[in-house]
C-alpha cells in the first residue's frame, strides 16, 4: 500500500494501474509488444488511407491482460504519454461507442 502511495496517479497513470492490479513485469512487458504490434498495424493502415481503426481496438481488447480494464488502461496509458497516437485513437473510437 505504500508504494501506491508515493506513485502520482496524476502524472503517472499507467504505473498505478500496473501496481493496483499486481501486473508482473513480464505482462507489462507483453502489454508494450502488444501495443507495438497495434501501432505498426495502424501506421500501416492509416498509411492505405484507413479511417477506422475500430478492428485494433477489437485486438488490443481481445489480447489485453484479464486482470486490467479496457477503458481505464487505454486512458491510463494515454494520460502517461504511452503509445500516443494508437491510445488517442482508442479513445476516440470508445467516446463514440
């Protein structure tokens, strides 16, 4: 509990979740692989001139460690500036849902 209390949940979204939820570092290790994988799929795809993006949100969902939710993971690694551009666009696709 100690620990929870001296990371910032403000600045350091992501780590909290990961401390919350007791992820091992090797998850969070497959959760980056993960993530990059994502971002070279929609770099690709918005490279052909894809607009939806709607079937990598499906896959990081799908691929996503039980232990952590959806929503709150996609908006925990945005507010920490991790994988950026792919979790803006998550995002975007779960405020219209």
């Amino acid at each position: 509990m100690l620990l929870l209390e001296m990371v910032n949940p403000e600045k350091y979204p992501f780590n909290m979740l990961i401390i919350r939820e007791c992820i091992s570092k090797q998850e969070v290790q497959e959760l980056h692989k993960l993530c990059e994988r994502l971002t070279e799929m929609y770099e690709e795809q918005k490279a052909q001139g894809l607009v939806i993006f709607t079937e990598l949100l499906t896959l990081f969902a799908g691929q996503l460690n039980y232990k952590l939710d959806v929503v709150e993971t996609v908006q925990a690694l945005y507010r920490q500036n991790l994988h950026k551009a792919l979790m803006k666009t998550f995002l975007d696709i779960i405020k219209k849902q």
